[in-house]
C-alpha cells in the first residue's frame, strides 16, 4: 500500500495535481513509518517526496518536518 501510494504522489506531481500529491506522499510516509522494518530506501523517498511537494504547496513547515528524520 505504501509503494502504491508514493506512485500515485508522483503520477499527480508528474500532472501538476500538488494537493493530491501531498496527499499521497504523506500517506505514504505514514504507511511506510507504521510497518516494522519497512524498507527504509522507500520511506526516505516517500519523505523526500513529501518534503518537495510540500514545498510546492508552500507548506514550508511540513516539508521542514519531512526533510527532518
């Protein structure tokens, strides 16, 4: 579930739809932050998704928290 969600927060990045984008990413990162063990290349590409597409959005203190592990 996690890894669909990180494709859909680029599939909307790569359509200029940036709140779904954040939408997915974050609900990527929560996905991946819940599973004990997850792979941790696939959560920190989730943050660093959520980091950008916060920053897009101008949600500077979000993407602040994302860069931040």
């Amino acid at each position: 579930a996690a890894r669909a969600a990180s494709d859909a927060a680029r599939a909307a990045s790569r359509t200029a739809a940036h709140a779904e984008a954040l939408h997915y990413a974050a609900t990527a990162c929560a996905l991946y932050e819940r599973v004990p063990g997850a792979e941790t290349e696939g959560l920190l590409r989730a943050r660093l998704a959520l980091a950008e597409t916060a920053l897009t959005c101008g949600d500077y203190a979000r993407a602040e928290s994302a860069y931040r592990l």
